[in-house]
C-alpha cells in the first residue's frame, strides 16, 4: 500500500470516527502503539467487487464501551453502552469500510459487503496486525487502534 | 400528526441512534417498530399501519433490496416510503435504489437534522404542538 493510500484511510478512519463518535484519531506508527494488556477486540469485513479483500478493525477492549456511550448519547458506566460496545465497534468498521472503499476505488465501483466479525485477541495477534506492512494505527482518545485494509492477490 | 416509524437494521446500535436522533431533530414520532433484518420487517408491514421506513442495505436473513422488491410486490405496502440508510457509496447502486423506489437515500455517518431534512421531504412533516 503506498503512502498516499495509507494517508487516506487514515483519513477517512478519523472523519468517520469524529463525525459519528466525536471522537478524535491521531495517526500513529503502528510499532509506537502499546500492546492491550488486556487483549483488543477485533472487527473483520470482508468485500468484494473489483477488487476483493478484507478491513479489519482492532482496539482495546478499554476503548469500546466510550464508543458506544459517544455513539448513544449515553455515558461509558451505562450498562447499555457495555452491552452494546461490541456492536457499536462492528457498525464502526461497517461505515469506515464503506467511506473507504469509496476513498480508494471511487463513486462508480460497486462492492458487496459482508457483515462486520466480531472477536477477541490477545498480545500475539494484536503484534501480528500490528506488523502486517498495510496496518495503519491511531491513538484514539488514549486508546490504541489498527486498522488494516487488505486486498487479495 | 405523530409517524409511525419502522427502523430496519440488523445493528441494534444504528436502531438506537435513528431513534435518538429523530427525537433530537423533533420528529414526532408515534410508534417506533424495529426489525433486524427485512423478513422481520414484512412480518411488522404485514400487521401494522406505517407511514415511514429507515432500511439498510445489508442485513442477514433478507436485505433491504430485497425487502423493497417484496414490498413493491403488495399493492398497500409499495405506497409506503422507504429510506435507505446505508454506507453504500457507489453512485449506480443507489441510482439503482431509486429507480427501485426508494425515495431517498442517507449515508452513514448522519446528522439529526439531515434526517429531519429527509423525513419532511419524503412525507412532509408533522410539527409537534
């Protein structure tokens, strides 16, 4: 992924996550990012058209329940943004996956999406994103996020 | 006059902020259904009065292309309007929406006051009090 490209999902991931969080990413090296302690969740989205491929989504568990609060109206101790931390990360990656898509590949290319996977990871696989070479990271409120957009060969 | 309102959306999160935000954007809302997917949309169509739809485009179990083809095969149910309210961002499939008879289109992320904008455009609206 060239730089450019890498500059304007980053781009599109902060936009996306400000305009529906308020929530703002600071674009980070992803080896300045501090592996979760406590592992990460991750959301993956498969999408094919022109091109085929996967966006995948991962940040630390401590992140999603502000996330869902943000995105609510709610506050972060409200059992319903606990409760719905996890799908408020998937529709995430669903509205970034989108805006992206359109980023690199323009209005007139037409995907299918598949619905956003949701699970968890530890340290080995938090590192393992973090070292694919088309990660790009953020700091997010204090949280670290990757996010990885890959296309088959 | 209050709208009755089905939201349609297998993420129970963007059910939830359709709802706050058409209350923020002081849509008068009557009854408020929601459905995870378009099978389950039919099945609340099929029983209750309607006056407005928020869809999605992809959902498990029936989509929401699929759920308009259904509706604009029932002669009460292809009056009713649908907005889709999706992250799809190709120009010819949301031509090929409209052309389908979706009377409008909104792109997530959204503001409650383009979705007040949507709702006075498609069904003209009902201002409380």
């Amino acid at each position: 992924m060239t730089v450019e490209t890498t500059e304007l999902i980053g781009g599109v991931f902060c936009d996306v996550l400000a305009r529906m969080a308020f929530m703002f990413g600071d674009p980070t090296g992803p080896d300045a990012l501090p592996t979760p302690a406590a592992g990460a969740l991750q959301a993956v989205m498969d999408f094919r058209g022109e091109r085929c491929g996967s966006l995948t989504l991962a940040a630390a568990d401590s992140l999603c329940p502000e996330l869902a609060a943000n995105v609510l109206g709610l506050e972060p101790q409200e059992a319903q943004a606990l409760e719905r931390s996890g799908d408020a990360f998937q529709e995430l990656l669903n509205v970034t996956c989108g805006h992206v898509l359109t980023a690199v590949a323009g209005e007139a290319a037409v995907f299918d999406l598949d619905a956003p996977r949701l699970g968890r990871i530890d340290g080995d696989g938090w590192t393992a994103l973090r070292d694919a070479p088309d990660a790009v990271g953020f700091v997010v409120e204090g949280h670290p996020v990757l996010l990885r957009l890959h296309f088959d060969a | 006059m209050a709208l009755n309102i089905l939201l349609v959306d297998d993420s129970t999160t963007v059910r939830a902020v359709i709802a706050r935000s058409l209350e923020l954007a002081g849509v008068p809302v009557g009854n408020l259904h929601q459905a995870a997917n378009g099978r389950e949309a039919l099945a609340i169509l099929g029983r209750e009065w309607i006056d407005l739809v928020f869809a999605d485009i992809n959902m498990p179990v029936m989509n929401g292309v699929e759920m308009i083809e259904k509706m604009r095969e029932d002669g009460l149910l292809q009056t009713i309007p649908v907005v889709i309210c999706s992250t799809e961002g190709s120009v010819s499939r949301i031509e090929q929406l409209r052309a389908a008879g979706v009377r409008a289109y909104i792109r997530k992320p959204f503001t409650p006051e383009l979705l007040r904008q949507v709702v006075e455009d498609t069904v003209g609206v009902p201002h409380d009090g």
